[in-house]
C-alpha cells in the first residue's frame, strides 16, 4: 500500500477546545487510528508557535505527528527536529526581506512595536499596531504601500481581542497552510487523492479547496459552512466533506467517507 497523509488542524478540529460540547471516547478512537496508521503520515497544521503546538500535545495526549506545519504555514518541522525543515526554508525565502520589511513597518505604521522575539522569524515579521490598523481595509492599504515600496510580503491584519491590541504579520509571500501541504506532498510524491485534510474554520479555507480530500467538521460555523459550500462553485477540483459530528469525531467520520477506516492501510 502506498503512502498516503492524514493533515489536521489542532484548535477546535481534532482539539475539542471550542464551545459544542465533545463526543466521548473520540480523541481514544483517534489515538488508535494514529497507533496503526502503518505508511500514513500524520501532519499537524497549525496557526501556533511550534512551541504551543507542543504544549497542546502534552495536554490532550495526542499522537506524536510525523510533520509540523506552524505559524501559518511559515515553519514545517519534522518529527522530532527543532529546526524549520531547510527545503521550505529555502522555497519561502527567495523575494522576502525581512529586515527592509521591518525598518518599513515601523516608520509607516504609526506607533507599531516589535512582536516578541519568538513570534518573528526570517520569514516572519510580527508587530503589535492600534486596533484601527487591524481591519481588512487597512491590510488592502497596507499590502498595496508594500507593493509600491517594492517590498514582496503577504500581509495578516487581525485583532487580539482579549488584550485589545492589533496585530499585524508580514509572511513569506508563498507561505500558507496549503502551500505548506502541497510542498509535503511533494516531497514524499502523495497526490492529492491520497491526502486528508481536516480544519473548521476560515483559516484553514485554502487547504481545504486546495485539492485534496477536504474533511469541515460538524463544529464549524454556518458562516463558515456556507461560505465553503459558495466556494466550492469557484474550485471544481476541491472535495470538502461536510462532516455532522463535532472535532476528532467529525474527522474519523470523514476519513470513513473516504474509505481510511478499513483494515487496508
Ligand atoms: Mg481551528
């Protein structure tokens, strides 16, 4: 049997750390999925520093996966390795300058201050901004006085709520979950019909158009849902499976859509 990859995200896909209450004895089921996949290949794929992606496995005592995708699509890292994977290293850093992207972004966004050093990366320049730079009419201005500047980056505007301040990241410009998937797809030469991809939310849209066998569980928004379901008029290529059951147990009722549950691994 060849091989074949089974990607998920973590918060509130296969952790059922959102506000639906959980199915028992569904992360168990998984564990055991995960125990005998034989040649599939587990891949988690997640909006969180590898660091906190770690601290999630150590709280729900999950599977060890054989790839990391982290930072939103900037950092793969094989099993057991602490450094970014050198071939995405390489793919993602042609056209991207951080240093002239920063000196930038400090003088054009008023009052912007330098994110943490553990949140930056060389294909990763993360600023905390006033809430009024964190909207998408401001990411538009934003990306289009990069563009004029010369400067090649893919720009993230969002709001951290909780502690009332904007947040803005410039990315690698061919950095993404999806692009990330496909690279490791490529890399061990899985086509997508081989490939399962599971996600509930609008970050994880891309990957789950991109292709491969899409797996939305139950716990996703409606907003989110009918904007999958709009999408897919524009994707004729994409499969999402639109999963009724919540978190881990939406994605093993997907990969029994597809056919993964059989003994035949
Ligand atoms: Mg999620």
């Amino acid at each position: 049997m060849s091989a074949r990859i089974l990607a998920t995200d973590l918060d509130r896909t296969l952790l059922p750390n959102g506000t639906v209450a959980p199915e028992p004895g569904a992360l168990n089921r998984f564990r055991e999925w995960a125990t005998g996949r034989g040649r599939s290949q587990l891949v988690y794929v997640t909006g969180r520093h590898r660091s906190l992606g770690r601290d999630a496995v150590d709280e729900y005592e999950l599977p060890e996966p054989d790839w990391w995708i982290c930072n939103v699509g900037t950092e793969i890292y094989s099993r057991g390795s602490t450094d970014p994977f050198p071939p995405w290293v390489d793919a993602l850093s042609g056209g991207f300058q951080p240093d002239r992207i920063r000196a930038w972004a400090q003088a054009y966004l008023d009052g912007a201050k330098l994110q943490e050093r553990e949140k930056q990366s060389s294909l990763k320049v993360s600023f905390y901004v006033d809430p009024s730079w964190a909207t998408p009419e401001a990411e538009g201005r934003l990306q289009k006085a990069l563009a004029d500047e010369g400067l090649e980056a893919r720009v993230i505007a969002s709001q951290d709520e909780t502690e009332g301040v904007g947040l803005v990241d410039f990315l690698a410009p061919g950095a993404g979950k999806a692009r990330a998937l496909a690279f490791l797809r490529e890399h061990g030469q899985i086509p997508p019909e081989r490939t399962v991809f599971a996600g509930d939310s609008g970050n994880d849209a891309d990957a789950l158009l991109s292709g491969v066998c899409g797996i939305l569980v139950g716990n996703a928004t409606w907003e989110v849902r009918e904007g999958l379901r709009r999408a897919l008029a524009d994707h004729p290529e994409a499969h999402i499976y639109f999963a009724s059951r919540p978190y881990t147990a939406g994605i093993l009722e997907g990969l029994a859509h597809y056919g993964w549950l059989d003994a035949d691994r």
